[in-house]
C-alpha cells in the first residue's frame, strides 16, 4: 500500500538486520523496481551492493559508514538491473528494534525514471508494514473520516509534536491546529472531498501545526484513503519543514532588511556584469536619474555617460575587470534621463563567483553635484574677495599666535619692499632683525597683545617715508581672530593712511584759529573807528558846509579812515596765509 501513500514512501522497502545480516522484510515491489524476486535477495544478502552501479558504489558505502543510529540520509544513485540501468532514490535510516534489540537498515527506495502504481488491501499492508510507520523518521498518524479522531500515531509524531500516545487518540486533527487554522482545515475537506470514502492520494500542502508546548510547526501533509480497524481512514505523513521555513523567513527578513537599507542609502549602488551591463542599480540612482528600474536593468553602463568620457569609463571598466580585489576610483560626469547632468565620484570593484572567476563589478557612487557646485562658488567668492583686497590701497594683514604672518595683501607687501627692499611671504615671521630695530619690535608687539587678548580698537600710527622723509600717519584697526572653537589663534589688521586727513584737519584748524582772530580783531580794532567816523559823520555842518569847523572835521575823518584801512589790511593778511591744498 505504501507505494501510493506518500511521496516519502515509495514503491519498494527493505529492512535488514545487521546483527542477524539478513532481510527482515522486503517490499513486493522489490522484483519490478530491480527484476530481482524477494527470494533472489534472501539467498545473496549483499545483491543489494551488488546491482549498485560502480561509479556510485564509493559514495553510498561512505554515506552509509556515516550513518548514526537514529538519523536518515537520502541517497541518488543507478542500479542495474537485468533491463537495464536505472536511477533511484534512496531513504536509508538506521534504528533498533525495540522488540528484538538489533541494529536494522531501513531503506525505501523510489524509482524516479518509472513509477508503477499497484492496489492492495491497505488495512493488511499496515499490520504487515507496521515497521515502516511506526520507525518512519517524518510524523505519521491515521485518523478516522467521519469524526476526524486520530487512531494511531507513530513515534516520531510523539517525538515532534510532544504529546504522549495517549494524548494523541484522545484527540481530532483539528486539535492538532492553532484555532486560527481549523476553520480553513474544515473548508479545505469540503472542497476537496477528502473526507469521501473513495477519496485517494493526496497532496495538501502546507499547515501549521500546534506542538504540546505551544510551539508551531509546519508541515507538508501527504495523505491516503486507507482501511483501519474496518474503518474508513486516511493515513498522513506530515514532513516537518519548520527549519526550512523559518530560514526562508530569516532570508526574506534579511532581503527585505537590505533591500530597505540599500533603498535608504543616499548614495548610488550598481552592478554590472562582464559585458558591461547594468544588473543592478539602487532607488537612489533611479531617483536621481529619472529613469525606472526596466528602463536601465540590461543597458550599458555608457547610457548614462557624457560622449566625451565614454573612453574614459570604458577604460576604468577593463581595469577593474583586469584587477580583481583593487579599488578603481572614478569621478565621471553623468546624464539623467531628462538631459540633466551631474558631478558623480565612484568606486568600482570586480565581483568573482565562486571558483574565482571574475563575472562583472560592483560600484558606490554619490551625486557630488552640488558639493562642485558650492567649491567653484567658494573659489569664485575668494578670487574675488582677493582681487578685492588686492586693489584696495589699505594695507590688510594678519599674524598668528607665533608671530608669523598668515596673511598680507598686495599693498602691504608694496609698502613692506618699499620700506626693506625684501617682499614678506606667509609663514615669516614679523620680527626680522636684518629689516627693522629693536624699539619698531617692541611698539608693534605691544599694539598686537590687546588684540590677542580679545580687544578690539583702532591705534594712529607715525612713519618716516624713507623716500620724502615726511611723516606718514596711517588708521590701523586690530581684530582678534577666532577658531571655531572660539579661541584666539590670531590679528587681522587693517591699515590705512590717513596723512591727508591729518593735514586735512590740521588746515582747518589752523583757518579756524585764523577766523577767530578776525572775529576778534572786526569786534574790537574796527568797532573803535568806525564808531568815530560814525560820530564825526554825525557833527558835520551839513546845512553850511564851508564852515570851519566841518575842514576840521574832515581831517579827522581822513586819519580814522586811515585807521580802518589798517584794520582792513590785517584782516587780509590773517585770511590769505592758508595752507589748505
């Protein structure tokens, strides 16, 4: 009957006792699967080794050297057989009889090239074959159609599922199932028919399965009518694939996991195979390029190149491939699908298989665009901010902590070689014996230490100029500067000459003075006479003017105008002596 029972048991078993080294049991099966009767194995107990190909008989006596007491090992060879050569699969598994105590070798074998299918009664095959249910390594059981109760179970059910033999038929294949699972068991017998007396062979699938502790197992379940107890039954073998479950469950965690960390990278991840098509390539690369993932899977790598570097990438790809293990380093520009470019840097290293073999190449890349963008502003702002400085007259420098000039524009390098005949370069430092005395150390060195000291001020400045040898004034402002931690590492300096501004003002307050004294002299030097020729004016004859007196009159009239002349001649001289340019 087993032949057509499960996929784990095929159409031929045999048992063989080790301590007694001959068969205990041998399927019927065994003369259509080999062309051998079961009398022919009887009378050789080694026909089995010998009807094994010789090009596989190395590989089965070492599996089966390995084989441990209470484990199972499948096993795909050829045999042959009077017809002709054959393959089978094999499931051997070594167990002790618990009646008899010896070592027995069970094997089910399956034809794979032919399956023959053969009807008997199933209810005697069982008493017969109680060996192969009751020391199958996968759970079995036979359950009653009608009320679902489990009749009888094997040991590794037992050993799986964790009840006792007792607990097992007292129980239905529903309370086998979490609650969740029974309803769809219930639905799938309707559908299927299964609970029908006729119903044969079947292949059910997956379930879940509820062990003693709790735990879920899953199991693949293959089932067949069967006759038990004059009862109509089915018989199951239910395959626990819980490991093999999980691990898929922990593989499609773990995809999921580095599918959402390579979707969450703002970086670009690509592959590329050997002939340089794209293979792969991330969220991030699609984003940024625009394109869908079916619109660049299968291109070449060059569809997204500018022209101009198209050789320049082939060549880094045959590098890379041409070295295995070595990182290639590229910085190619890149085009999006909507004819946007970008700045792009990327690393590119050969993927091998297993033997060694170097089937294409893998890169990290980011869009570096708007970084290049930011680095030619920067340049862009400071050669301006240099021409800037550079054409400005002022004098702009600065010192560090050491005393070494960090910084000096062109006008006070100018100034510097006009006063040394030496041009100072950064890095030098501020003290230069062979360029200035003692006492010009010791006054900037004071000017800088309010500075370094956090103070911010202006100081006015007196030089010789070494050509006129007037003296020049000049406006330095001193600023500490800071790192970004806050601390003083240095003074910028600005300078400015102010000797015009100086004489300027000097001027001016000089013609101020010069004011004020013609303020005095109108206010008290002309009042007096113009007050007398005021008074004369006044006594004059006007009705007889030859009288006497008005000649009198006259001449004094003549010498206070002469008074006031003088007044007026000083006036002139105190506001035409400006030096004002």
């Amino acid at each position: 009957m087993l032949n057509r029972i499960l996929a784990a048991l095929n159409d031929c078993a045999l048992a063989y006792d080790r301590d007694e080294a001959k068969y205990t049991f041998i399927s019927t099966g065994i003369d259509s699967l080999t062309g051998y009767t079961i009398a022919d194995f009887n009378h050789t107990a080694g026909l089995w080794q010998q009807i094994i190909d010789p090009r596989d008989k190395e590989q089965i006596q070492t599996a089966t050297d390995r084989l441990k007491e209470g484990s199972t090992i499948n096993l795909s060879y050829r045999i042959m057989t009077p017809s002709g050569k054959k393959w089978v699969r094999e499931k051997r598994t070594l167990f002790t009889d618990e009646q008899t105590g010896h070592l027995i070798l069970l094997s089910v074998v399956k034809d794979t090239q032919r399956e023959e299918e053969e009807k008997y009664n199933q209810e005697h095959a069982i008493d017969g074959y109680s060996i192969l249910f009751d020391n199958n390594p996968n759970p079995m059981w036979i359950y009653e159609l009608s009320t679902l109760r489990i009749l009888k179970v094997n040991n590794a059910a037992i050993k799986t599922y964790g009840y006792t033999e007792e607990e097992f038929l007292t129980m239905t294949i529903q309370d086998i199932r979490p609650k969740s699972e029974r309803e769809k068991l219930d639905s799938f017998l309707d559908e299927k028919g299964i609970t029908q007396t006729n119903f044969g062979f079947n292949q059910s699938g997956i379930w879940k399965h509820v062990a003693r502790d709790g735990r879920v197992i899953f199991a693949d379940i293959n089932g067949d009518g069967i006759r038990y107890k004059n009862r109509d039954c089915r018989i199951v073998v239910a395959v626990n694939i819980t490991e093999k479950i999980r691990s898929k469950e922990d593989v499609k965690l773990r995809e999921q996991f580095l599918n959402s960390l390579i979707d969450s990278q703002t970086n670009f991840l690509m592959r590329i195979d050997i002939n340089g098509h794209h293979t792969f390539v991330n969220k991030q690369f699609l984003t940024t390029f625009g394109y869908i993932e079916d619109e660049i899977i299968g291109t070449h790598f060059t569809t997204t190149s500018v022209p101009e570097e198209e050789d320049l990438c082939r060549n880094a790809f045959v590098d890379c491939i041409a070295h295995p293990g070595e990182v290639i380093k590229l910085s190619p520009k890149k085009v999006g699908k909507r004819g946007d470019i970008h700045d792009t840097e990327w690393e590119f290293i050969a993927i091998t298989d297993e033997d060694g073999q170097v089937t294409g190449a893998q890169g990290v890349g980011q869009d570096v665009t708007e970084r290049n963008n930011a680095q030619k502003e920067i340049i862009w702002t400071k050669n301006n901010l240099e021409a800037l400085i550079n054409n400005t007259e002022d004098l702009i420098w600065s010192v560090d902590r050491d005393n070494r000039y960090m910084y000096m524009n062109q006008a006070f390098k100018d100034v510097y070689f006009k006063a040394t005949g030496t041009i100072p370069v950064k890095g030098d430092s501020i003290y230069q014996k062979d360029d200035f005395d003692e006492k010009i150390f010791k006054k900037w060195d004071d000017l800088y230490k309010p500075a370094f000291n956090g103070t911010r001020y202006v100081a006015i400045d007196e030089t010789i100029d070494p050509e006129t040898n007037e003296i020049i004034f000049a406006e330095v402002s001193f600023n500490p500067i800071y790192n970004s931690e806050g601390k003083i590492t240095g003074v910028g300096c600005f300078a400015r000459n102010i000797t015009e501004r100086i004489k300027i003002n000097k001027a001016i307050s000089d013609q101020n003075k010069r004011l004020q004294n013609i303020a005095s002299i109108s206010s008290h030097d002309l009042r007096k006479p113009v007050a007398t020729m005021l008074g004369l004016i006044n006594i004059i004859d006007k009705e007889d003017f030859y009288n006497p007196e008005n000649k009198e009159i006259i001449e004094h009239l003549l010498t206070v105008g002469c008074e006031i002349d003088d007044v007026i001649r000083l006036i002139v001289d105190s506001s035409f002596t400006s030096n004002l340019p």
